[in-house]
C-alpha cells in the first residue's frame, strides 16, 4: 500500500508539472517558477523538499534553496553539455542514514521532469528566436515600403515636371503646324502626330497617377480614395460608393501606407471577387483610423486569406504585415456568395510594433 501509494504522488506530480509546462500562453519565467513549487509534491518527504531550476545564467528556486548532503540533481539540456539542471533537496535528513535518501522512482520522476522541462524551454526559446525574426522582417518590409513610396514621387515627380511638359510643349507646336503644310498629305501626317502626341500625354499622365497619386501628397486620403473609386468605376465597371467622415491630418507614410492597401484591396475586389458593387467607409474611432470596404462578391475562407501563398493570399498577407509594423491591423470578414468586409484599422499616429 505505501509503495503504490508513493507511485500515485510521482504519477500526480508528473501530472501537474506536465500541466503547468502546456500553458502556452503564459510567459517561460512564470512557467518554471509554477514547477519549481510543484515538483516536490511527488516525492516521500514533500514537506522537507525544495528545489532549484537553472538555466544558462537564470535561475528559479523555492526560497531558502541551498544544497545539503540530501540533494539529487538532473542535468537539463538537448545537447551533449548540460545547460542547465534541476535540483531537489531535503532541509534535513528525512530518516535513518542506513537509507538513501531518495527513491529510484524519484530518481527516474526527476529524469522525466527534466526532459519536459528541456524541450518547453527550447521550444519557448525557438517562438522567441521567430517572433524577433519576423519583427524585423516587417520592421525591413515597411523600411522597403517607405523607401519604394519616396522613390515613386520622386519618379512621378520627375514625369510630370521633365518629360510631361516636354511632351505638353510637343503637342502645342504639332497643333501651331496644322494646316500650314503645302498640301493635304503632309497636313493628314501632322495631325496624326498631334493625335498621337496627345494620347502619349494622356498615358503619362495615368502612369503619374499610377506611381504616386499626386492628389494623396496635394489633397490627403479621403480625396484620393474618391479618386480611386471614380477610377474602378471608369476603368474596371465596378460601382464604388464612398462615405468619408473627415479626419486628421496623419503622417505622410501612415497616408501612403493606409491607401496602398485600399488600392490592393479594391485590386484584388475587381480581380477575384466578382461583385457588382462596393462601398469603401473612412472614419475615426477613438485613436483609430478605420478604412473598410465591402462588397458583393462570392466571398472566400478567411481562415487561409493571410497566408503567405498564391495572390490574392500573398496580397492580404502583406498588407497586414506592412499594418502591424505600424501598430495596425488588417480585419477579414467573408460569407460564401455574400461577399466581404476588409478593414484597415491604423494608428492615428504611428505606433511601431
């Protein structure tokens, strides 16, 4: 009866520290200290027990911890140097010397221990190592995004000031040589220049629109989303409404930010969705910035749209890796053949993760 018994306190420690080692949520140093006090439950003298955790240059332990002559130690570590160990001690000798102070099965309970101990540590170690990882992919990601937009204006800037007048000036004079050629040949040629010189200024012009939309940097966000849907209307038949509450003035790589994922995520409605219609929502909640833009589309499975994979995925998946960067978030809502509710949610000033 007293040895199943004991095997009944091994069983149920191992239990416990198995249990308090699964909690995913709670952080590694709150984790170990909860072993740290439930392991000495399941030897023969709990009362008598304390114990001590290291690992690397940290440690957890019962207050009062010192060693004794009464002290077993397990070495913790997946490789072939011990990184750490654990330590159980008894205050005082729990009985006759003639005895050793602790049991085999204790002796293989503290192995086990060990060992679960060890691969929570490293896989905490491994979310951690991820997590730093993919901050400073986003972190590189939206330095990228900043840099490519400064360079975009910078290249729209150079077509409409350079080469946009230059092209502007063509078309003037073509239009001063019409009718003047000595017969009706060479005047058909002309205007065939002129019609073509004024369709290269027309496509300039788009391409400017295109790179850097000079109405975001001149008239702010609301404006060049009205912009943007008057061009789904004209160019792609899709229906867009716009209601716009008005909002402040934000930072210049916060604007740029929130409407390139406007843009790609009414891209990807004309794309994919197959909708008749749309309506894009600007407004301010709190300290928020909230950009959502429904549709009437045939909808999709959110649980996979953010992803890093195949477009329209891979867009999603940038979009809210460029808004967490910034302290945002990108909101999916989607009913099959109901269509969708996209939200970029954004700091009204920027908060980088």
């Amino acid at each position: 009866m007293i040895d199943l018994a004991e095997r009944a306190k091994e069983l149920g420690c191992l239990i416990s520290v198995s249990r308090v080692l699964a909690d995913r949520n709670a952080p590694l140093p709150e984790i170990l200290e909860r072993v740290v006090h439930e392991i000495p439950q399941g030897w023969r003298y709990p009362d008598l027990a304390f114990v001590r955790l290291r690992w690397k240059d940290r440690q957890w332990a019962a207050r009062d911890f010192r060693a004794t002559p009464w002290t077993m130690v397990q070495a913790i570590g997946g490789g072939p140097e011990p990184i750490g160990s654990i330590e159980l001690a008894y205050r005082e000798c729990p009985h006759p010397e003639a005895e050793p102070p602790f049991l085999a099965e204790e002796t293989r309970l503290l192995r086990a221990i060990a060992e679960r101990v060890t691969d929570v540590i490293e896989l905490k170690e491994a979310e951690s190592a991820v997590g730093a990882h993919r901050d400073q992919l986003r972190s590189l990601a939206s330095q990228l995004a900043t840099t490519e937009e400064r360079q975009r204006r910078e290249i729209a800037t150079h077509l409409h000031d350079r080469i946009g007048q230059d092209l502007a000036l063509i078309k003037m004079r073509l239009e001063n040589l019409r009718g003047r050629a000595c017969d009706d040949a060479h005047n058909r040629v002309i205007d065939q220049v002129c019609e073509l010189s004024a369709d290269v200024l027309r496509k300039t012009r788009v391409l400017i629109f295109e790179i850097s939309n000079p109405i975001l940097h001149e008239l702010g966000l609301v404006p060049a989303i009205e912009w943007l849907a008057d061009t789904m209307r004209s160019q792609h038949g899709l229906a867009v409404d716009v209601l716009a509450e008005a909002i402040p003035q934000l930072e210049e790589d916060l604007t740029a930010l929130v409407f390139r994922s406007a843009n790609e995520l009414l891209n990807n409605v004309v794309r994919h969705a197959r909708a008749r219609s749309a309506v894009v929502r600007v407004r301010v909640t709190g300290e928020w910035l909230r950009v959502e833009i429904e549709d009437d589309g045939r909808g999709f499975a959110t649980e996979d749209a953010v992803q890093p994979g195949a477009s329209p995925a891979f867009g999603l998946f940038s979009i809210r890796e460029r808004l967490a960067h910034s302290g945002g978030r990108l909101e999916l809502a989607s009913v099959r053949d109901r269509g969708t509710r996209a939200s970029i949610v954004a700091p009204l000033a920027r908060r980088p993760s």
